[in-house]
C-alpha cells in the first residue's frame, strides 16, 4: 500500500517568472511571480486560457527549461534540469512507430539503465495495469487513440514518478474514450495501484478539471499569473449532476471569464499591445444568433451553452472575448449576455451588419483604427504590412506579431475599412468614400 502523508510537499514553486526574447531583443514575459505548492495526496488542475503559460510551467517544473526568476524545489530540493521522480502524460501520443507497445513503455527504464529482466518484468506490468494486457507486441497504427494514449500512461507510470505531470492528456480524445480513461485514473489513484503521490493536470476542461482535481488553480493571461485557487470538497465518485458539481463549474467560468472592464464598459478601444483572439466574423455572428435565439433569449450559462452547442473552453474563450471587446456581449458570473448593440447586430440584414461592425471594430480596436489613420494619411492611400508588423513587434514575438495582424485585417476587411492585397502585402483603402472611413 502506498501510504501517503499530506504534510509532505512534493512541488514549491516560489515566484516563478520566465521570458523570452523577442525579434528585436526584446523580452516578452511569459509568466510573473507563480508560486504553487502540491502535497502528497493531491490532484491539482491548472486551467487558463491560450497564452497563459501552462505549458511553459509544466517544462520549468519537469526540468526542460529554467525560470527566469524564482526558484523550483521538488522533495525540498533545487530542480536544475530532468528530475527523476517526475513523468509527463502529453496531449499527443508521442509514441514511436517503430516500436512495440511493449517496447514504448520499456523506453523511460532504458534511459534509467533498468536491468533487462526488471525492465521487462515492471513494463509488463504497467501494460496490464493500463489495460492493455495482450497488445505488448501491437503497432502504435494497430491501435485506436485511446489505447495509444493508455501507452502513454503506461510508459509515465512504468518509472514510478512521485509527482505525474499530465499536458492535456485527454484532449486528443473522443468525448467517450476520454471519459473511460478519466475513469480509469482516479480508480487507480484511489485503489493506491499506482505508486504516484501527487499529480498537476494542465487542462482545458473545466468539468473534467472539477471531476478529478482536489484544487483547480486558475491562471490568467499576459502574463501568466495565479487568478484564483479553488478547492473541491466533493467525495469521488463526482456526479456532474450535482448542484454542487453544477455550481463549481460555474464558479470557475465566471472567474476564467473575468476581464478588466475598462475598455469595454468606457467604450475604449483595446491597445495596439492588446493581444486579439483569432475569431472570425462568421463565428461571432453565429453565437450571437444563437444567443439571441430559443431558449436563451439573449442572456445564456456558459456551461450550458458549451455543453449545447459542443464548444471546448478553447473554442468557445475566443469567442467571448472577441464578443467583449467589439461590446457586443458581456460576460459575468459564468453568464453570458448580449449588449444593445449585439441585439441590433443579430436583427440586421448583411448590409446593415457591416456598418455596425465597421463602427465597433473602428472604435474598440485600436490596431484597426490605426492601420486605417495611416492609409488615411498617405497620399497613395496604401501602406504596406511590414510597416504594422513592425510597431506589433514591439509588443510581441514575430509568429505572433503576424497573428495579431492577421486578425485586424480580417476585421477591418469585412467592415470595409481597408482592402488586403495578400501577395504583395498591400493594405489600401476600400472605398475613399466609404462612411466607415471616420
């Protein structure tokens, strides 16, 4: 039986910050002043949005990259590189095709020098403990995703970590499969089959983070920061039906949710260093009919709504921050509501919709006034991309730079601010007498 003592910490991280330097030598920080403590006993999830620097903290604590400031103490001692005692579960498979089943899970006892017949006898058993007893000499092409990602559990499992680290181990998964292996795991983690003493699982899900964690830590964006720190005081097995199940989620949609009102209730524009989701017009359009419409009647539960039109929290995130910052809908308390503005958007024709999101995007977003100010200005009315690409590197790496453009020009296209030429990278004006143009 693999006793476990609560008062013992497996992880301390103590004001973790990391940057990383941009194209021009500048450094975009990544994460500011993380501190985290897992105790023997212990299932934490970490949620947060896309940029948050989930992944980025999972390589500081398993030893694959150092922090900029701050200090990793595993078992009350300094992390400088790869920890034995740490193993990872990825989103993807990362299994070898040329390897056996058997041979995949033996790979992490090679590396720890693991005598022939021990190394054998401990991936055997890892196999069968999986589930996987009677497929060591299959292909990983000969099995379904769900059984290669049992590989994958099973190879963590076979070096017997004291702390698993787990990187989106589900996500990859159909809904069905997905929930067998959840399954699965917390049996193991109750039963004590398993000798892991603590386990960090990075996520997405938030029901699946309230299903299986002790405590849900929350982190925000840009840079990555503790938000909040939830504990789960439900017994396993958890009945997603609960009220109490119910409200849990919800509680930590309305904090993932959480923005600064400044911009949006003030009716400013988000800055030039304001990092916009990767939404397009007909995405937003489509929520917003599908809000205004039965049985939501313009005010819908987030949960409820991903859960009914089948949105992941990285599909529907966006979504709801684009909404936000053109004013069309506000979110609060893990609801979601649209604005006047959304209402009058939803009831326009095509023509009509133009014009109110030409007017929202030139006021709320600042890159898309500014791409338009600078045609303006020019006699030629054209400005080529490089010229934006450049003041955007500033504030962020170059691939991203890129991205936030890509996104303002898509929107200012459609409101017709602005033409794209995209195998010259020419911006020009659409219509000089376009009354968008002010």
């Amino acid at each position: 039986m693999n006793i476990l003592h609560p008062e013992n910490e497996l992880l301390n991280l103590k004001n973790i910050s990391k940057s990383f330097k941009k194209s021009g030598g500048e450094e975009h920080l990544v994460l500011e002043g993380v501190s985290l403590t897992i105790r023997e006993g212990e299932i934490v999830a970490l949620l947060g949005r896309s940029g948050s620097g989930k992944s980025t903290l999972l390589r500081i604590i398993s030893g694959l990259a150092r922090p900029g400031k701050g200090d990793v103490l595993y078992c009350g001692k300094p992390v400088t590189g790869p920890v034995k005692g740490l193993a990872m579960v990825f989103q993807t498979f990362a299994l070898f095709p040329w390897f056996t089943v058997l041979e995949n899970v033996e790979l992490g006892l090679d590396a720890m020098g693991v005598p022939q017949e021990d190394k054998r006898r401990r991936a055997l058993a890892a196999i069968d403990l999986i589930g996987l007893d009677g497929f060591e000499s299959a292909y990983p092409k000969e099995l379904s995703g769900g059984m290669r990602q049992r590989v994958g559990f099973a190879r963590a499992l076979v070096v017997e970590p004291t702390l698993l680290l787990m990187d989106e181990a589900f996500s990859a998964l159909d809904v069905l499969t997905a929930e067998t292996l959840r399954t699965d795991l917390i049996e193991l983690w109750l039963e004590r089959r398993i000798p892991t003493k603590g386990i960090l699982l990075v996520s997405h899900n938030i029901e699946e983070a309230v299903l299986l964690a002790d405590r849900i830590v929350i982190l925000g964006t840009n840079p990555g920061t503790i938000l909040a720190e939830i504990r789960i005081p439900m017994e396993y097995p958890r009945d997603r039906e609960a009220p109490a199940f119910r409200q849990l989620v919800d509680e930590v949609y309305g904090l993932m949710t959480q923005r600064p009102r400044n911009a949006a209730d003030k009716a400013e524009a988000v800055p030039l260093s304001y990092r916009l989701p990767s939404v397009h017009i007909y995405q937003m359009a489509g929520l917003m009919e599908a809000l205004a419409g039965e049985p939501y009647n313009g005010k819908a539960d987030l949960p409820e709504l991903a859960d009914q039109m089948g949105f992941s929290v990285e599909q529907l995130f966006p979504l709801l921050e684009a909404l936000e910052i053109l004013l069309f809908a506000r979110t609060e308390g893990g609801d979601i509501e649209l604005t006047p503005s959304g209402k009058s958007f939803v009831d326009a024709d095509i023509l009509q919709r133009k014009v109110i999101f030409a007017e929202h995007v030139i006021r709320h977003v600042a890159l898309a006034a500014h791409i338009r100010r600078v045609i303006d200005e020019r006699p030629s009315n054209r400005a080529p991309e490089d010229r934006f690409l450049r003041e955007l590197e500033d504030f962020f790496s170059e691939d991203e730079a890129k991205r936030v453009l890509q996104v303002a020009i898509e929107w200012g296209r459609y409101a017709e601010h602005f033409a794209y030429e995209e195998g010259a990278g020419i911006l020009s004006l659409e219509n000089p007498a376009s009354l968008t143009a002010q």
